[in-house]
C-alpha cells in the first residue's frame, strides 16, 4: 500500500508513484507528487495543503468530502473530474493541465488562476469566479451558467461562449475577436 489510511505526511516527494487504492483520512502538507497515477483514485475526507502535481494523471479522481488549500497543478491530466463535492476551502492554480470535463458547482472560485490549460466541455455552475483569470486557456464547448464572473479575464482565451442573460459579467475583460461570441445568444444579424 502506498499510502496509510489516517496517516499525516509532511513536505514529502512522490515521484513516479501509482496510487490505485482509496485514501481516506489522509493529510498531506507541502508535498510534491512528480510523474505520479491517481488515475479513477477515490480520495475521502483527504486533505491537501499547500501541495503540488506536477506531470501527473489524476483523470476521473473522485472526491469526497475533501480539503483543497494552495494547491498547484502544473501540465497534469485532470479529465471528468467533479471539483464540486470539497468537504471545506477550496483554493487551487492550474497551469498547462488538460481539463476536459470537469465539473465545478456551487462553488467559491474566487480569484482561481488557470493558465495554458485545455477547459473542453467544462461546466461552471452557479459558481463564484470573481476576478478568476483564464489565461490562453482553450474554452471550446465549456458552459457557464448562474455564475458570478465579474472582473474575470477572458482577454487571452478563446473558444468560449458565456450568456450574459444567465451570468453576472461586471467589468467581465474580453478580447476581439473572441468577444464577439458574447453576442451568440441574441436574436440579431450581424453583417
């Protein structure tokens, strides 16, 4: 077994490990985890602080009842994963990280940094994303819907559709020609 239920583990390196069990009561701070599989791991009640992956597959991670503080994801893949079910606070960055899928909702994203990351089909429900920042992030086909996305950066993204009917976007920022999908939604011909 490669980690302890109900076990604390303090400013550790994981590098190239294979996590298949289920963790649960496992606390984790200032640990690193390298080239590392949680690939469909279930992590119950687990906290995480001030922690980093960095090159690693947590792809289908389910989670439960689970702490996020400081984390950082750097080039992993995170595809189907629901962030919405965190037992607590949820703070987190993300950079170069294939996201497809993912499901954030209901939940307090404010000021969550993603940056180079693929966001394919993601969904933001009746979420908090104020002043959250997607930079050359890859939108196509995610869904905003009863999300507070004022003073949000969209500037350097692309592929996104956000309904200004459904969403709150006070000095939301937009770059043309991107900005123009805002107008998606109206019944208007544009020539």
């Amino acid at each position: 077994m490669l980690f302890q239920n109900d076990h604390s583990y303090e400013r550790e390196l994981f590098d190239q490990k294979d996590c298949t069990e289920i963790l649960e009561q496992c606390t984790f701070y200032g640990c690193v985890f390298r080239n590392s599989s949680f690939q469909a791991t279930r992590l119950v009640e687990c906290v995480f602080d001030e922690c980093e992956f960095v090159d690693c597959n947590l792809s289908l991670l389910e989670i439960v009842g689970s702490v996020f503080t400081g984390v950082r994801f750097t080039n992993c893949k995170l595809l189907g994963i629901d962030w919405s079910s965190p037992g607590g606070f949820f703070s987190a960055s993300y950079s170069g990280c294939n996201m497809g899928n993912n499901a954030f909702t209901d939940m307090n994203l404010k000021k969550l940094v993603f940056s180079s990351c693929v966001l394919g089909s993601a969904s933001f429900y009746n979420c908090n994303l104020q002043r959250a920042v997607f930079d050359d992030c890859d939108l196509a086909e995610s869904q905003f819907y009863r999300t507070d996305l004022s003073y949000a950066d969209f500037r350097t993204s692309r592929n996104y559709y956000v309904n200004a009917e459904t969403n709150i976007l006070k000095q939301t920022r937009f770059s043309l020609p991107e900005a123009v999908s805002l107008l998606a939604n109206l019944d208007i011909v544009i020539e």
